[in-house]
C-alpha cells in the first residue's frame, strides 16, 4: 500500500493557478514566474502525489484528469483555510481582537442589528463575533464581569459607574394588546383602567436589575425575560404590554396587534448606548461596531422622556 507525499502549499497555489488561469503560461503570468518553473513545479506534485493531475495529450490546455478533478476540491479547501490563517495572524499583527463578544439588548431592530453585523463580516472576515441577545441589565452585566468586550444596552446603563457610554438612537415604545382584549374593545379607555388587566413585562436574571420594577402599570402581571415569548403571548391576547414599535409593525398592519391608546400610560422611548468598561477600551474592530451603530443609528419620534415599562 503506497503512501502519498506531503505537497508544499507554493505547488498547491500553482496547481490552483494553472486550474483558474487553464493553462501553465497563464499560471506564469498570475505568479510572476516562468512556463518552465509552473511546469516543473506540477511535476513535483504529481510525483509527490503519485497521481496524474493534468492530461496533456492531444490538447494545447492542460485538462484535469479525474483524479485531478478529485484532489482540486481538497486543494482549494486547504488554500483557503491557509489564506485564513495569513489573515487572522495579519489582524493580530495588526492589532485586531481574536475574537469580538458583543452583548445587545433585546429592544434593538433585528433588522438594524443583521445590517451592522453583515457589514462586520465584511469589513473583519478574519475576526470571530459572539453575540449574546439579552435583556435590561443582563447587557451591563456581561460587560461589567468580562464577559462582552461592548455592548448595545437599553437607558440602564446610565446608572452604572465604570461604564462608558456612546449614543446609538432609540425607538419608541407603545402598549398593545390583541384586537378582542378587553382594553381594545374600549373606546376611549378610561383612567386607570390598564391598571385592572394582566400586563406582560420584560425582565431579566441580572443582579442588576433584581427586584426593581420600571413603571410597572398593572397590579397583575406576567414577568418574561424573552421578548419573542411576550410578543406570542401579545397576540394571543394573553394580557397587553409595551412593545418596540419595529417588532410589532407588521402586527399593527395586519391587525394582529393594536395600539392601545391609554390616557395615563402612552408609551415612551427607549434608548440605546453602546458601553464598555472604563478600564477595558474596545480593540478596532469592536469599535468599529459602535462607531458602524452611531452612523445608522435612528432617532426616534417618541419623545417621552425616560423609558416606559417593558
């Protein structure tokens, strides 16, 4: 049983020349290297391999044999992850992180959060993202403990010394409830009266925020740390809540949702900083992301001050 020889990478990139180019001048050309020095080195890879990669009889262009066809797969793969390579030691030669953790509160459009992160991925291919989806103080938390180099945080993290903090926009939130809850069916709601139904509020497990209440209305309600679950339970109408206005846009189109409009509790504003530590600035590329979020970053036409309950 024969055992093949290892190729060096220089004969694979000729091999991948001659393949993309579809000839060994051409592969001289791409290289800045002579016909001879391409044509000696497929040959050393063909004896390393003990394969035939190209046939080159009755024909003026190297054509792949089938086992050519075979090894050009694996060959392209291991180029690439070379290529890689040379990019993520290039990042850290540079200065880039080896990987960025980014911690993001909930409340921020999914839309607007894909759009930051695909043009991350384009700008940083070499630079792994993790990213944590949380809520409230949950976002402050992973960046106080080091656990999120940044974080896109809601008004929370005003409170919190050790936090440095950057404008990023905002977005309004409503009270909305399904059209056959009884606070939609109400024209107009009287005062007081969101106070007598069950309202969905969004919390979290951080210690930051345990045991505190924002301008919770209702003496009856549900607590839920995820906001796909309450904006389910909105639409079943299970109780009635504040939602971000790009999450329940279409709802509010379609009539899946409605707008309650309470006379003692309108909504406000949600506001979005990106944070880090003080004492830990974020490396290039996660600066990017914040300065990339300050650019796109949305105003919002609710101009309620503060925050209203979740």
């Amino acid at each position: 049983m024969s055992n093949p020889g290892l190729p060096t990478f220089d004969q694979l990139r000729i091999f991948l020349a001659v393949v993309d180019t579809g000839s060994f001048a051409g592969a001289g050309r791409q290289l800045n290297r002579a016909t001879s020095v391409i044509s000696y080195g497929i040959a050393n890879l063909e004896a390393q391999l003990g394969l035939l990669l190209f046939d080159r009889e009755g024909t003026r262009k190297p054509r792949l044999t089938v086992a050519g066809q075979a090894v050009l797969a694996e060959a392209r793969r291991v180029a690439h992850g070379i290529d890689g390579l040379r990019a993520k030691v290039k990042g850290l030669l540079d200065g880039l992180e080896a990987e960025v953790c980014i911690a993001v509160d909930v409340m921020v459009p999914a839309n607007r959060l894909a759009s930051s992160l695909k043009a991350f991925s384009e700008r940083f291919p070499s630079v792994p993202l993790r990213l944590n989806i949380e809520a409230l103080g949950a976002v402050a938390a992973l960046v106080l403990d080091g656990r999120a180099a940044i974080g896109i945080s809601g008004p929370l993290a005003a409170e919190i010394a050790g936090i440095e903090r950057i404008a990023l926009g905002s977005v309004p939130l409503i009270p909305v409830a399904a059209p056959d809850h009884p606070l939609a069916r109400m024209s107009p709601v009287p005062p007081g009266a969101a106070r007598q139904h069950l309202q969905l509020v969004l919390t979290d497990r951080s210690p930051l925020t345990q045991g505190r209440d924002f301008s919770v209305v209702s003496a009856h309600s549900w607590r839920l740390a995820d906001l796909g679950s309450k904006h389910a339970l909105l639409r079943e109408g299970i109780g009635w809540g504040n939602m971000p206005m790009p999450a329940v846009a279409a709802d509010l189109f379609s009539g899946a949702l409605v707008r309650l409009d309470l006379p003692d509790h309108r909504g406000g504003t949600y506001r979005f900083d990106g944070i880090y530590r003080s004492d830990a600035p974020p490396g290039p590329a996660a600066t990017w992301i914040l300065e990339h979020f300050a650019e796109h970053s949305v105003g919002c036409r609710e101009t309620d001050p503060g925050f209203a309950d979740l």
